[in-house]
C-alpha cells in the first residue's frame, strides 16, 4: 500500500466527492455533513502520512499505470509539495466542519464541491508533468466556478464572472505557452524539461524564452499578481466566507507553480534562460505589495481588509521566489504556511462578526456590538497580532525572515521600504478594524436575530488560530523542514534522478 500513498491525496478526495453525491448522502444533510468531515479528516492523515514518507526516505516517484517517465505521467511527492497538500486538507477538513453550521445549505453540492477542488489543488501541487498542471488547474477552477455561486447574490454574480471570464483566458494562453514548449522540447515532464532545456540554441532558446513568458502570464493570473490583481479582492469579498477561507489556499497554487517552473526548469541550469523571469517577478512583487497595502487602507469591510491582505501575502511570497536562494525559498514556505492558516481564519471570523452586528455586518463602522465580544475579540485580537507580524507568534518569527533571506538581494532597500510601510499600513488597517468593531457601539446587542456561533464554527476557527501560537512553540523544526524543503527544490540533479531515472 506504501507504493500507491503518493496517489491518494488526489484519490480520496475525488472517491468523497461522488460519494457525497450519492444515497444516502445525496439527500440526508447530517449523514452528508458526518461524512465530509470524516473523509477530510481522513484525507489530512494520508496526507500527514505521506509527509512523513517523504522526509525519511526521500523524493517519491509513482509513475501512473506503471508508465515511468519521460513518456508516462508521474506523480512527484517531496517536502515541498506534502507540506502543501497537508495544509490544503487541513483547510479542508476546516472549511467542512465550519460550514455544518448551515452554510452547506445555502446552496447545492457544496461538501463533494469542496472535495472536487481539493482534489484538482492536490493535484496541482503532486503532478510532475506540465500538461497535468494545467488538468488539475482546470479541475480546481470549474469546482471553484460552482463554489462562488453558493449562496449568492447579484453582487456575487458579477463578481464570479469576471473570475470565470479572467480564468478562461488564462487557460487559453497556458495551453498556448505549453504548446510552444512541447514543441521545443518534445516534452512536458517538468523534469526532463529541466534536463532538456540546457541543450537548447538558437531560435530554440527565444521560443522557449516566450513559452515560459507566458507561463508568467498564467501563473501571475492564478496567484493574483499585479496588474491581474483585481479580480480578486472583489471575488474573495463577495464570496460566502467560509468558501473565501478555502480559497486562501488557491492563490498560493499560482505562486508555487512559479516556484516549482522558474527555480527547477528555467533554474541555474537553464543557461542563457536562467532566471528569466527573475527581473519581472521583483518588479511584480513590490507592485503587488504596494497594491495590496492601499486596498488594504481602504478596506470598508472585514471581509475586503481580509481579501486585500491575501494579495499583499502574494506579493510577499513572489519577491521571495525572485530572490532564488535556499534561504528566501525557505522562507516563502514558512510565510506561505502561516499566510494561508491566519487569511482562513480573518475570513471566518468576519463572517460570525457580520452575523452577530445585525445590518451594519462586518463593515469597518461603529454598530451594535457583537453577541459574543470575549470570544470572538480574544480571536480576532489573536489573528490581528498573527497577520501584523508582531512578537509573539508566527508572523513575526515569518517577517524577520522574510527580511534577514533579502538582504543581500541587489533589491533590498526597495523591497525593504516597501514591505515595512505596507506592514505599518497593516498596523494602523488592522487595529482600526479592531478597535472599530468591537469597541465603538451604537446600541445594544441585538439578541432576538443575532445567534451565537455555533460550536462546530468555534472549533474550526480556533484550530486555524492555534497555528499561528504552535509555528512558534515548533519553530525549530519547522525552520529545518523548510530549509530542507527549499535545499530539495532547488537540487537540481535530485529532482531529475528522481523522477528520471535512467532514460537520461
């Protein structure tokens, strides 16, 4: 069974989405909610499994009906991408108990929905083959497609059709950039691709230089990366929160296809197309922040302050891919951790702060106060410390390694005052909300239409918050997973014995 642990992270998931679909789940909403909560717990712990796996024996390589690479389709588990799928059925599981609370309800098939996209993000993160990404991406969007749409609004509406519109031509111009690599290189598995592309001369190398320009295009979409930013703070804030929470993980796909193509294919070894996208993905990066930090300033909402801080972490984390050093890499995979969890939990938290507020929700205004004011204050005032960045928990331990891993970028005074200003934007964003919401009312607690949070949503919220406090009491073994996890993605020969064995 060891052999096949590779594949599961991708199967469970799919096997839970039709059965979910199915009697009795189809029409018993407890039986339905019982299990998807189970299934993605179960889903965690293979995941968790195969973590594990890889870190003591290394690189795993299952190759799809026995067909073993170049010429088959292979799966490829390292430290990188089980780190990735375990967080992603984390939120999961997450995301599954929080909306018992009556979310599911808000719409059709949300629990085989939710398992459908963790299993095209599964697969997006395990695939060892180019073409396959843009599959997995293609999995993960239509079940996202569906997922925007529950319980929505015309607001909603609008919102989700510009993301299917942007997403659409997304994946006509990847399809574009893989077929001008393909024909380049007369391969699409990212490893032999890697291996191939050291051969290229001539007019070989520019057509190779534009397919992977493109790639950029692509993943810059994904990821939300300046100038095509803008469709996601409105999608993200006007999406159901607990579908936002889950999206937390879905611009990091985009950031780690960049990391995975332009540190292992267009890596060190690319020749004269070594870090070809380097240049770009700086320039990118500060923008985005700089982006991120003024729709944060301007953030009427909790929701919108929540989705904005989203597109500040993607800038973040594509300046440390640019960087291309272990260091900075490692850093993008403690930061990429800890951004995800606590951008789930703000997402959480403002929809229990919106329906405890009565009509004033969760925008940023003095209003009624909150039913339950400890509670959610103490998680709210845990998440705030968490996404500022300050001592004690995770996202200060993040932020100083985020700055120690650029200094001896030649960018480091841009990148410096920049992430510094945008962080102090956070400051001032993030206690103004705070302080708004919970301190400054208008009247009294609304305790006839306001209901307290249910205890499923209290625990789904509390296990993302106890992260941000966990990353710091482990942070010793974390650090050296991480710097291990980005030693093996930049190991260039590894990767490429790994997966090809011997048909070099």
């Amino acid at each position: 069974m060891i052999q096949h642990l590779t594949s599961l992270p991708i199967l469970l998931p799919m096997l839970a989405g039709v059965i979910l679909l199915m009697p009795p789940c189809g029409k018993n909403v407890a039986i339905r909610r019982k299990v998807s909560v189970l299934l993605s717990l179960i889903t965690f712990a293979i995941c968790t499994s195969l973590l594990l796996h890889v870190q003591q024996s290394g690189i795993q390589v299952y190759a799809i009906g026995n067909w073993q690479a170049p010429f088959g389709i292979v799966l490829v588990a390292d430290q990188l991408s089980t780190l990735l799928v375990s967080l992603t059925a984390l939120l999961c599981f997450v995301c599954s108990l929080y909306s018992c609370a009556g979310d599911d309800e808000r719409g059709s098939f949300f629990h085989p929905l939710l398992h459908f996209l963790v299993m095209g993000v599964n697969g997006a993160f395990l695939t060892g083959d180019a073409f396959n990404l843009f599959v997995f991406f293609e999995i993960l969007l239509i079940a996202s497609y569906a997922l925007l749409m529950h319980g929505g609004d015309k607001h909603n509406t609008r919102a989700s059709l510009q993301y299917v519109i942007l997403n659409l031509v997304g994946s006509s111009v990847f399809l574009i950039a893989l077929g001008i690599l393909y024909g380049v290189l007369g391969t699409l598995n990212m490893a032999d691709m890697a291996y191939k592309i050291t051969f290229l001369q001539g007019d070989d190398v520019y057509l190779a230089k534009i397919g992977g320009l493109l790639l950029l295009v692509v993943f810059a979409l994904k990821g939300a990366l300046l100038p095509l930013h803008l469709w996601l703070p409105n999608t993200y804030a006007t999406a159901l929160p607990v579908v936002a929470a889950l999206f937390a993980i879905m611009t990091k796909v985009g950031v780690y296809s960049m990391m995975r193509v332009y540190t292992l294919i267009f890596g060190d070894q690319a020749g004269e197309l070594s870090h070809m996208a380097q240049e770009w993905l700086w320039w990118l990066a500060l923008a985005t922040i700089v982006m991120g930090g003024i729709g944060v300033l301007a953030s009427q909402d909790l929701r919108k302050l929540s989705a904005n801080l989203v597109v500040v972490s993607v800038g973040t984390l594509v300046a440390l891919v640019a960087v291309q050093t272990v260091n900075s890499s490692a850093a993008a995979i403690y930061y990429l951790v800890h951004s995800t969890l606590v951008s789930a939990a703000l997402f959480l938290l403002a929809d229990l702060v919106g329906k405890q507020r009565g009509k004033v929700a969760d925008r940023i205004t003095a209003g009624r106060p909150v039913v339950q004011p400890m509670l959610l204050g103490i998680m709210f005032a845990i998440a705030a410390i968490t996404v500022i960045g300050m001592p004690p928990l995770s996202g200060f331990i993040g932020k100083v390694w985020i700055l120690k891993s650029t200094i001896e970028s030649s960018h480091t005074y841009w990148f410096w005052a920049v992430y510094l200003l945008v962080s102090l934007a956070i400051l001032v964003s993030v206690s103004k909300a705070g302080s708004t919401v919970f301190w400054h009312h208008t009247g009294k607690v609304d305790t006839q239409s306001a209901e307290k949070a249910h205890p499923a949503q209290i625990i789904a919220i509390l296990t993302l918050i106890t992260c941000a406090p966990l990353m710091v009491i482990f942070a010793g073994p974390l650090t050296d997973y991480a710097l291990s996890a980005a030693d093996s993605l930049h190991d260039f020969s590894s990767m490429t014995n790994a997966v090809l064995k011997g048909a070099k």
